[in-house]
C-alpha cells in the first residue's frame, strides 16, 4: 500500500532542464495517467519513481518514506516496459519468477504466486514457452504477470500497448482494469494516447515540455481545461480554436461574426476561442450563425465528421452524431452550443 | 538479391570458376604444408612438384613432438594466448559495458585515447617496452608477453564488446533491477548470459591475435625455455634449414589452434551477417 | 573514496550508496581497461617519442642524452630510409589494391546463392586465421624452387626463365610478401564487404528492377553508393594497418635482398632489434607517424567532400 507524494521534482541533464517543480500526490490505489505529447518528460517521471534516472532535485517520498536514494530493488514497485523487457533467455515461468527468486523466497511459495498470476492472465498453458516463441499479446500479459507475482506497493506502466495492435489494446486496456480493479493497487500509467488516459484513469496528469500542465478526473479534464495545451490535447477530434475578441457580452470572431456565450464574458483578455467538433452543429439557415462550404466530408457511420472552410474565420471541424446528408462543396450553415465555449487568455490560460 | 532475374548459363558458369578460383587460392598453400608434412624426407626432392605424394608418413609430426623442444613452445603459447584472451575478454567486457550504458564525465576522452592506440605503428612503441620490461627484469617471462598482449588487444576488444552490449535492450538490466538485482547482479544473471556469443567471438579473436604474434615475442624473449611458438617456429627454421619435412608438420601443428578458434568464431560470424540479413 | 562522501548539509538523513554508485560505477568499469592502455601503451609511446630525441643505444650505453634533432638529420641523408619509405608506397598500395578488387569480388559472390554456401564461406575466410608468421613461412617455401611449385609454374608460363626463387631476386622479391599479404587480406575485405552488402534493402533491388535497370546499372547506382562510407573507412584504416605490418616481409625477406623489400616498419624492427638502436628506430617510427597521420587528414578531407552520406 502506497501513498506517493512528489515535492518540486526536478530533473535535469547538465544544463537542459527535462522537468521542473513537479508537484503530485498520488493516494494509495489510485489510477493516475501521466500523459502528454512525446519529449514531455512523462517517461522520464516515471523512471524517477522507480529509480531508474536519478533525482536531480526535490523530493520523493512514499508512506512519508523518503525515496530518492533507495535503489529500485527496494522500492517495492514493479514496472511494466514497452518493450516489456522479459528476459529472452528464461522461460515464461521463470520470468515471472525472477524477483521471487532473486528475494530468495522458498519455492512453493514462488510456484503458488506463479501459478495464480498465469492464471489470472491466461498463460497457464505457455509456462515453459520462451520469450520468442510467444506473441505479442502473450509477451505484453507476461510482462504483467511478472509485475503481480511480486505483489508490490505500486505499479508502473511504461507506455505498456503501444507495441500491440489496434484490437489487443482495446482488449489489453480493459484487462488492465479489471486488474486495478480486483488488486486495488496504486498504478501509474504513462502513455501519450488520450483514449487510454480517459478510459483508465482515476485522475490524468497532463504534462507539457516539463510542466504539469493540469490534474484532474477525465471529466475535468474535458469540460474545463485549464489552458488552451490541454483543451487542445485532450478529446477527439482536436478542439476548434479560433481568434476572438470579447464584444460586450458576446465574442466576435475574426470575420466580424458575433457569438452568443451563455454566462459572463470577461471583459478583457480574450484572445481566443475554442470549441470542440462535436458541439458545433449543421443548421438551417434562420438558427445559423454563419456558414461555411464543406470540403471534406468523412461518414463513419456512428458519426460524420464535416471539415468546414468559413471565409475570414478559417477552417472547422464539425462532427455530428449519426448520418447527416451533407455532401463535399455543399454550402453549411453553422451553430455553436453557446454553454460550451472555452475562452482563453493570450497566454493560453483558460477564462471559462 | 537478383533473385528475380534470370542468369545466362555463361554468367552461371563464370560464378562458378570465379569461387574455385578463390577456393584454389585460398586452401592451396595450406594444402601444400600438410603434403609436404606427411612426405617422407626421401621423396620430399624427388616428388618436389607432384601434387600428391606417392606415399605418405606421420614419421615427421613424431620427431617435432619428441626430438625437439615443440612440445614446450606449444605450451608456452597456449599459456600466453589463453591468459591474454581471458583477461582481455574480461577487461574490455567491463569497459565496454561501460561505454554501452553509462555516460560520465571523461568518456569522449578514454574513445578517443582507445582509438589514438589503433592508429600508431605498434612497432613505435617497442623500444620504450623493452626497456620497462627489463628494468623490471620481466624480460624472458611469458607474464610480460601477456600484459603486453592484453593491453594491446583491449581497444579492439572493447569497441567489439560495446556493439555486443549495444544489441541487448537496457530495458532487460532495467528490469533486472527493479525485480530486485543489484547492477552488477543484473549484468550477471541477465546481460552476460546473453552477451555469450559475443564473449565468444572476442575470446576467440584475441586468442588468434595472440597466437600469431611474433614481433614483440622475438624482442622479449630469448631464452629457449620460454620461447613462444612463433619465436621458436623461427629459430627452428633458422637452425634447421634443411629439414622441410619436420619444418611443414611443426606448421601444421601450429595451425590447428587457431583453426578450432576459427571454426569456433566462424559460427557466430556467419550468424552475425545474417542476423542482419533477416533483420532487413 | 568511500569515507569522504559526507552527507550534504542540511538533509539530515545518510545518503547511501546510491549517487556514489551512479558517479562511481562507470569509472570501476573502465579502469581496468584504461590503466592497462595507459601503462602499456601510452606511456611508452611519449617515451617512444622522446627516444626520437635522444641517442638511446644499447650498444653504445655511455653515448646516451638528449641530440635534438640529430636522429632526423642521420634520417634525412640516410638512402636506405628513402628507399624504404619507397618500398612502404609500393608494398602498401600493393597490396591494398588487391586486398580490396578481390575481397569485393569475393564479397560479390558470396552475397549470391549456391549450393554449399556456408562450407565456401568458411573455407575461404580460413587463411584469416592462419597465424601471420605460419603465412609468411609457408608463402616463402611456396617460392622456394627445392620445396615449392610455384617457380616451376611461373617458369613453365613464361613468366620466369628459369625456376629459381623470386625472394632472392631484388626486382621481383616485393611481390613474394604482396602475394601473402593479398592471401592473408581479402577475408577481411570480403567479410566487411559482405555485412555491408547484407545491409541494403532488398526492395531497393527490386524497385530497380521494376524502373527497369540492367545488373550493371543496379550495381553502379545502389550497391556501390551504399557501400561507399564502408568501403571509405576500410580502406583507410587497412591502408595504414598495412603500412605498419612488418611480420610478413620481416620473416619472408628479413627486408633483402639488397634492402630491396624493406619498409619503414621493418626498418624500425631491424634497427631496433638487430642493432639496437632505439634512438634511430624511434626516430624512423616518428617519420612514419606523421606520414600516416598527414595520409589519413587527406582522406578524410577527400571523403567529406566525395561521398554524401
């Protein structure tokens, strides 16, 4: 069991700083996310918390313990690699087995907590298999297996199924948690896909060229972005996000077209507008705001996606439930849902 | 790579000549040492040219092996080349691992000072050596070839490591300590057991390098009773001139050495190149 | 070392080993490595270069001291070192251009398929592992008229007009230690040649072959861009690898007749070994030093301007 606290955490190589006053508690069996663009520092985070790059300042504690100088060995975590690591030269069992073994626990013991975990993910029949003789999915869940027979205070994912196909990740996502859910253990995740954030996290840290940019629920994270970064990396598509300027108590576009906004506008300091695809919608003339021609359109059948150029604005995405009749180079009429417009600062911060 | 296109018979033909030319070239002067080595001195003139003998003998192979000290450079060598591929080996695993997984302050400078050492005449280096070893009364002692040797071989061997090092993921040593190992633990139980070949494959080039050499074995040793293989083959011709019979099987001899590293190497040569041919 | 890392101030708990070890360890790995490359080799080498400077001769011990530049000055009026800086050019293009032709042929070849490919290979990569003087001395009985056939050979040719033993004729000995050290040399060509080879994409071929490109043109337009940095650099290093091996013609010749095969490195040995001299051989050693290294600059220079990779 494991309560994480980070205090101003810094890393840096010589003189290029990778991460600066990383500030994060992390509560015991707590799914955290730590996401971001690549280069961010996520890896490098991660790799801190295990041990694997020193500190280079701050504070690093677990249960109050003080971290920074232990060695991984006694940490008391087990990692997840992508490239999941496994030893090419030990069979299934006995890569799993390892940390028991190197711990020099007696063997029932070891062969019971062996047993159990291929159990768990299925690999009870590949015990004697070596690493090369397996599949991808199989070497992803083994990577795992050695991570639960050790029962550790947390576990750390390294960007686990980005070297697995579309379907297994879906399948690996889920499988992962299922396992949170039955251990109850404190997991930290990196990746640099947002789905996986959204759909495992308890609370996603999003992290920007060595900066927590935001922490929070999924939810949070998606209705109220704390700055343009995370609005813009956050959901899928990308949000819309245009030049605007506060006219009273609505927001002119660069084309002069003027928004409704429901709530208060601030009265100064908006410099942009953002809005995601799916809450602008196609509108009959009288309820449009302004209109635009439609240049692409994608039917994917769930949804259509509609790339919209609007002259002196630029260009939009626009994404509908369902089918929606509209062809490339037909002329759209165009409506924002005035609740949700995101606001933002020159600086990016978020005003609502 | 032409799989695809169709060989004239006559391009067929000529590929075929062109690898028995090379096949000829290469084998032919072996070939010729163990004839000679299994001619009986009488006909050794009188079937001077012939390529097969008329009758063969391990008469020869007998008398180098009894009548002379053969025996004592062989095992002279074997001391000295054994000795020198196994610290070599150790040495340059730990240098090289260390170029392959560490970054520290001074790396850039000890490369560079490793490859400065591959650059100069070694025989530049010989006058120097040879009064250090004998003001520290080392000369005639097998141990002084051997530091020699080891020093010698080390760069090379390192930068061999390194890209054996290289191949392996650090995630594995990685893992390795977060499952509980110590570094050195870690490059124990998981980073050696697979780095095998390649401790193979410097084991054996080092043993092959230290076989052969002559130069610095003939400026350091003198005296009979430590004389390594090279050095005493030498002398041996020298004293002996007359006797090719005797000269041919002492050769013979002194090539099955470095044939077994060889064969031994080969194995994990030819695995390498091809390795990267189903990699790309 | 251990006992002086003190605990930094104000962080009140010990700090175990663990820093030490980051900053500590690689230096534990290298040490033994660099001790021995600095003792054996470097060191020496300094001293080789001072000796360049000063008479050192074991046969006339009570001559020793700093002579400045007087080593060179015997070097520059000296015939047999311009002859054998003479023969070095000779020796060492030689050979290198055979080395090379062959070993890429042989590299050629071996990148094809037949049938017993990997037993060719094995036996035309062995005299690589022959030791150098076994080579030499089986190559020089292979010249000798009594023991070996390739007098009566080159006489029944035409080449020769009798069979007598090209080592001793001071026109023709040169080519007895080439003909070695091409033997001994075109496995390492052949076998740095073949990994590059490897190297290169299959598609590239067969993207060749679509566009409609003949053997020849697939040969001259992909294979050797390709292998062009390799064969740079190879070439580069085995050139002054060459230049520097004595063992063959030491044991074929001994540099005779008539100082007719000896090269700067035999030189260097034979003043060093035979007469002792340690000043004059450092001094030839140093020559031969800055004649590589301006060698080197040159390719260098030539091979960032030629080739793009």
């Amino acid at each position: 069991m494991a309560r994480i606290e980070l205090q101003s955490i810094a890393k840096s190589y010589g003189s290029v700083e990778v991460l600066r006053d990383i500030n994060l508690t992390i509560e015991d069996g707590e799914f955290i996310v730590l996401v971001g663009p690549s280069g961010c520092g996520k890896s490098t985070l991660l790799r801190m918390i295990a041990g694997l790059e020193p500190i280079s300042g701050g504070e690093f504690t677990i249960d109050g313990r003080r971290m920074n100088e232990v060695p991984p060995r006694d940490r008391d975590m087990a990692m997840v690699f992508q490239s999941y690591a496994l030893y090419p030269h030990m069979d299934v069992a006995r890569n799993m087995g390892f940390s028991l073994e190197i711990r020099k626990a007696a063997a029932e013991d070891r062969q019971s907590k062996i047993q159990g975990a291929a159990k768990t993910l299925g690999l009870t029949g590949l015990k004697e298999r070596l690493p090369k003789q397996l599949s991808g999915g199989q070497r992803q869940r083994v990577a795992m297996g050695r991570a639960i027979v050790r029962d550790p205070s947390a576990f750390l994912f390294d960007e686990p199924l980005s070297n697995l196909d579309a379907a297994l990740r879906v399948e690996m996502r889920l499988e992962i948690a299922r396992l949170h859910q039955r251990l109850e253990a404190t997991m930290i995740y990196v990746t640099h896909d947002q789905v996986e954030a959204l759909t495992l996290a308890d609370r996603i840290v999003v992290l920007n060229g060595g900066d927590i940019q935001q922490v929070g629920t999924p939810l949070d994270l998606y209705e109220r972005p704390a700055n343009k970064f995370v609005a813009q990396f956050i959901g899928s598509p990308t949000m819309n996000v245009l030049r605007a300027e506060a006219k009273g108590d609505s927001i002119a576009l660069s084309g002069g077209t003027r928004i409704q906004v429901e709530g208060d506008v601030p009265a100064s300091g908006v410099s942009e507008l953002g809005i995601r695809p799916e809450h602008i919608h196609v509108a009959g003339s009288e309820a449009a705001q302004f209109s635009g021609r439609a240049e692409l359109v994608e039917h994917l059948g769930s949804d259509t996606n509609i790339h919209v150029q609007v002259d002196g604005i630029g260009p939009f995405l626009v994404r509908e439930h369902g089918h929606v009749p509209v062809n490339t180079g037909d002329e759209v009429g165009l409506f924002i849902d005035p609740e949700k417009v995101h606001l933002f600062a020159e600086d990016g911060r978020s005003l609502r | 790579m032409s799989a695809l296109r169709k060989s004239s018979p006559l391009a067929v033909t000529g590929k075929y000549l062109a690898l028995a030319f090379y096949l000829t070239f290469a084998l032919f002067p072996l070939y010729w040492l163990a004839k000679i080595a299994v001619t009986p001195d009488k006909l050794i003139f009188s079937e001077g040219t012939a390529m097969v003998p008329s009758s063969f003998t391990f008469e020869n192979f007998r008398t180098v092996l009894i009548a002379t000290d053969f025996l004592s450079y062989f095992k002279n060598s074997l001391i000295v080349s054994l000795g020198t591929a196994a610290i070599t080996t150790c040495v340059a695993a730990a240098a090289g691992y260390a170029f392959s997984r560490f970054d520290f302050r001074g790396k850039r400078l000890v490369i560079a000072l490793m490859l400065i050492t591959q650059m100069f005449p070694l025989l530049m280096i010989i006058a120097p050596i040879y009064k250090i070893v004998a003001a520290v009364g080392l000369l005639n002692s097998l141990t002084s070839l051997i530091i020699v040797y080891t020093a010698f071989n080390v760069p090379f061997a390192t930068f061999l490591m390194q890209s054996f090092f290289d191949g392996i993921p650090k995630d594995l040593e990685e893992a390795g300590m977060i499952d509980g190992c110590t570094r050195f633990e870690a490059l124990r139980k998981i980073i050696l057991p697979l780095t095998l070949p390649g401790l193979g494959a410097t084991l054996g080039f080092i043993f092959t390098a230290a076989w052969s050499e002559l130069l610095f074995a003939l400026m350091l040793i003198n005296s009979n009773d430590t004389m390594t293989f090279p050095v005493g083959l030498l002398t041996f011709v020298s004293k002996f001139s007359v006797d090719w019979g005797q000269m041919m099987a002492a050769g013979v001899l002194a090539l099955v050495p470095s044939c077994l590293f060889f064969i031994f190497i080969q194995r994990y040569l030819v695995q390498g190149l091809t390795s990267g041919a189903v990699k790309g | 070392m251990m006992s002086t890392t003190k605990p930094a101030p104000g962080k009140p708990r010990a700090r175990p080993s663990f820093y030490f070890r980051y900053l500590v360890e690689p230096y534990l790995y290298i040490s033994p490595a660099f001790v021995l490359i600095a003792l054996v080799m470097l060191v020496p080498l300094v001293i080789g270069v001072s000796y360049a400077f000063q008479s050192v001769s074991l046969l006339r011990p009570f001559e020793t001291g700093w002579v400045g530049t007087e080593n060179f000055q015997a070097l520059w009026t000296d015939r047999k070192f311009w002859l054998a800086l003479k023969n070095t050019f000779w020796w060492t293009l030689g050979s290198i251009f055979f080395q090379f032709f062959l070993g890429l042929g042989l590299a050629l070849l071996l990148n094809t398929h037949f049938y017993g490919k990997r037993l060719v290979q094995a036996l035309v990569f062995l005299p690589w592992a022959v030791p150098t003087f076994l080579s030499a001395l089986t190559w020089a009985w292979l010249f000798n008229p009594t023991i070996g056939p390739l007098p009566h050979w080159l006489a029944a040719l035409g080449i020769l007009s009798e069979p007598y033993n090209i080592l001793g004729d001071p026109d023709l000995a040169m080519w007895g230690p080439i003909t070695a050290n091409v033997w001994f040399g075109i496995p390492f060509f052949a076998i740095t040649l073949l990994a590059a080879l490897q190297s290169i994409p299959g598609e590239l071929y067969e993207a060749a072959e679509i566009d409609g490109a003949t053997a020849w043109q697939s040969f001259t337009k992909i294979t050797l861009p390709f292998l062009a940095p390799m064969i740079a650099i190879t070439v580069m290093l085995r050139t002054i690898w060459i230049a520097n091996f004595a063992d063959l013609i030491f044991v074929m010749t001994g540099g005779g007749p008539a100082n007719s095969t000896q090269i700067l490195s035999t030189y260097i040995f034979t003043t060093a070994f035979r007469k002792l001299d340690f000043g004059y051989a450092s001094a030839i050693a140093v020559a031969l030093l800055v004649l590589l290294l301006i060698y080197a600059v040159i390719l260098l220079v030539l091979r960032r301007r030629l080739v793009k990779i």
